[in-house]
C-alpha cells in the first residue's frame, strides 16, 4: 500500500499513534518489507549465483565467578568469536566481527548467514533501545532473550531457504545477580545453558576444550584466556574458524559481561593471552617431538634392522614379489 506524501514537515501519524512497545512489531505492520525475514533471497536458494553466501563460525560462551555476590562481585559471562568468515571453500573475510554488545548489559554473538546475521543483530539492538525509550526501563534478561527468539522465528522462511541464523545470547541478569547464557534452533527454540556453550562449524572441538579447561568460580581474566584457548582448539581442527593471526596483529573479538555492564576486551591484552598459549604449545611440541617437525625422520637414528633409509624393508638379491621379506605395491 503506497501512502500520498506528506510535505507539511510531520511525522506521519504512524509514528505518533500509542502502541506496542516492540520496535519489530511497529515494523510488521507499517513496512514489514523491511524486515530481514520479509526479504526474498536474491540470488537463489542460497543467497547467490553459487549457492554460496558468507557464512560466520565460531562463538563460544562461559560464565565466570560466583553466584555469591560476597564471594566476588557475582557471576558474570564471557563471549568470544572468531574473525573469520567463509564462502564455500573461499575465505570471505579475515576480520569479521561476530560478538556484538545487544545492550549495556548483553551480548549476541553470530553464527550462520552472516550478512542475515548482522542485520538481525542490528534490529535487535534497535529493539531493546525502542523499548528502553517507550517504557523507561530496561528490559529483563529473559524477556531479550525471548524477542530475540521471536525475531529469529520471523527469519524462518530464509533460514529455510538456507540463510540460517543461529545466534548465541548472554548477559547480566540485574534481577537475579548473575550472568546467563542462551542457545537458539532456527525455528526460534530458546535454551538456557548452564556453565558453558558454543554454537558454530567448529563449536564441536570448542566444546571439548570448555570441557575440559572450565571450572566453577574462574577469575574473569581466566575465563578470556579459556575462550581464546577454546577458539584455538576449533581453528586447529575446523577450516571454517580462524585463529589468532599474529601476522596481521587480529585476535578474536571478546567481551565480558558484569554487574558493570559490558567490556570489550582490548587487543593488547588477547594479543597476551594469544601468545601465552602458542608459546605454552611450542614447547609441548619440542618436548614431544624434538626441535623439528613432526612426523620428519631424524636421518641421525639407525633404520631399522633389515630395512633401508626411508623405512623401506630391504629386499634380499633373488627375492621376487610375493615372497618373503619383500613385495611393493
């Protein structure tokens, strides 16, 4: 429907008229159009000529301190990404950013269609400000991560069409003292998770690094170096995530979330934590397999008895394929 334009200088009536407190709401039912789930695919099923779109992976997510505010100022949660983004087999993007500060008291971190992905993020935000602006307050932990999942509902249609977006949410709940963290499906399904999470391509090898380094009462500065080693662990076994490049000087993108609301946390320090466990790891690797590479033979060890340089066993003059001591494929 096209409205005449309106010259007198006045926001249209639209604007004016009382009404839901939800920013995406007001957008449904004046210029749904613009909503990311209202928008066609261009392209194809995918997002383009190819079928391929940029794709971002990894967020890992853990809360750190305790539930006891007298025991340290309360539980708080880290979110951490990778810089990568892929598009098939192509790096689309080396610094990309994935973990976005929803408000001055949670975090959303992406995975999935990213171009979808940050859009959505993006309305979000505009979502809980709106609401800040019409009610005076802010809106509860639970109730952002609920129209969070509403408005991951509305992108269905496209995630059907293979632009998924699988968010992961956390923040500091101020009416019960702590932080928390929440998963989502594409068709909207919110979870609360407990300790630790991970969503992405490589969230399988994050998670068992969480796994295994996470413990209940972690320092926050402890908790950063987890999620960094994490990420490591996933760039190291999955393509898609990309690791610390010392290099080109980027680091993950990680925040914190505390009764004092959100802190990025700045490159020097993740450039710290970076190097701290590429050295921890250099040494375990010398350690294991000398100052060379792995999986190289020493030419200074003695072959084996009966065999030749290069772990070949050695023929005997007169021996003919089939029988013993010697056939090659």
């Amino acid at each position: 429907m096209t409205h005449p334009a309106d010259t007198s200088g006045r926001l249209p009536d639209a604007f004016l008229r009382p009404g839901s407190s939800s920013f995406v709401d007001f957008l449904a039912e004046h210029s749904p159009d613009l909503l990311p789930g209202r928008r066609p695919a261009a392209g194809g099923a995918a997002g383009g000529p190819d079928g391929l779109s940029p794709h971002a992976t990894t967020i890992v997510a853990l809360t750190f301190g305790s539930d006891d505010p007298e025991g340290g100022g309360g539980r708080g949660v880290v979110m951490a990404g990778d810089r990568r983004a892929t598009m098939g087999n192509m790096i689309a993007s080396r610094e990309m950013e994935k973990v976005f500060a929803a408000d001055a008291y949670s975090v959303v971190g992406i995975a999935g269609s990213a171009g979808v992905a940050v859009e959505l993020v993006r309305l979000f935000q505009l979502e809980l400000e709106h609401y800040e602006k019409i009610e005076g307050s802010l809106l509860s932990l639970d109730g952002k991560a609920n129209r969070l999942a509403t408005m991951i509902r509305g992108n269905l249609p496209l995630a059907m069409q293979g632009l998924a977006v699988v968010p992961l949410f956390a923040g500091y709940d101020l009416d019960r003292g702590t932080g928390r963290l929440f998963s989502y499906d594409v068709t909207g399904g919110r979870y609360e998770e407990h300790d630790h999470h991970t969503v992405g391509s490589g969230s399988v090898f994050a998670r068992g690094a969480m796994k295994k380094l996470w413990r209940p009462g972690m320092a926050a500065d402890e908790a950063v170096a987890v999620a960094v080693e994490a990420l490591y662990d996933a760039a190291d076994d999955d393509s898609a995530t990309g690791g610390p490049d010392t290099v080109r000087q980027l680091w993950p993108v990680v925040t914190t979330v505390t009764s004092e609301g959100v802190r990025h946390v700045p490159d020097d320090e993740l450039a710290s934590v970076a190097e701290r466990i590429i050295t921890e790891r250099r040494a375990a690797h010398v350690a294991a397999h000398g100052n060379r590479p792995a999986g190289r033979r020493d030419p200074s060890v003695a072959p084996e008895a009966g065999g030749r340089p290069g772990g070949q066993a050695g023929e005997q003059a007169g021996e003919r394929p089939g029988e013993q001591g010697g056939a090659r494929a």
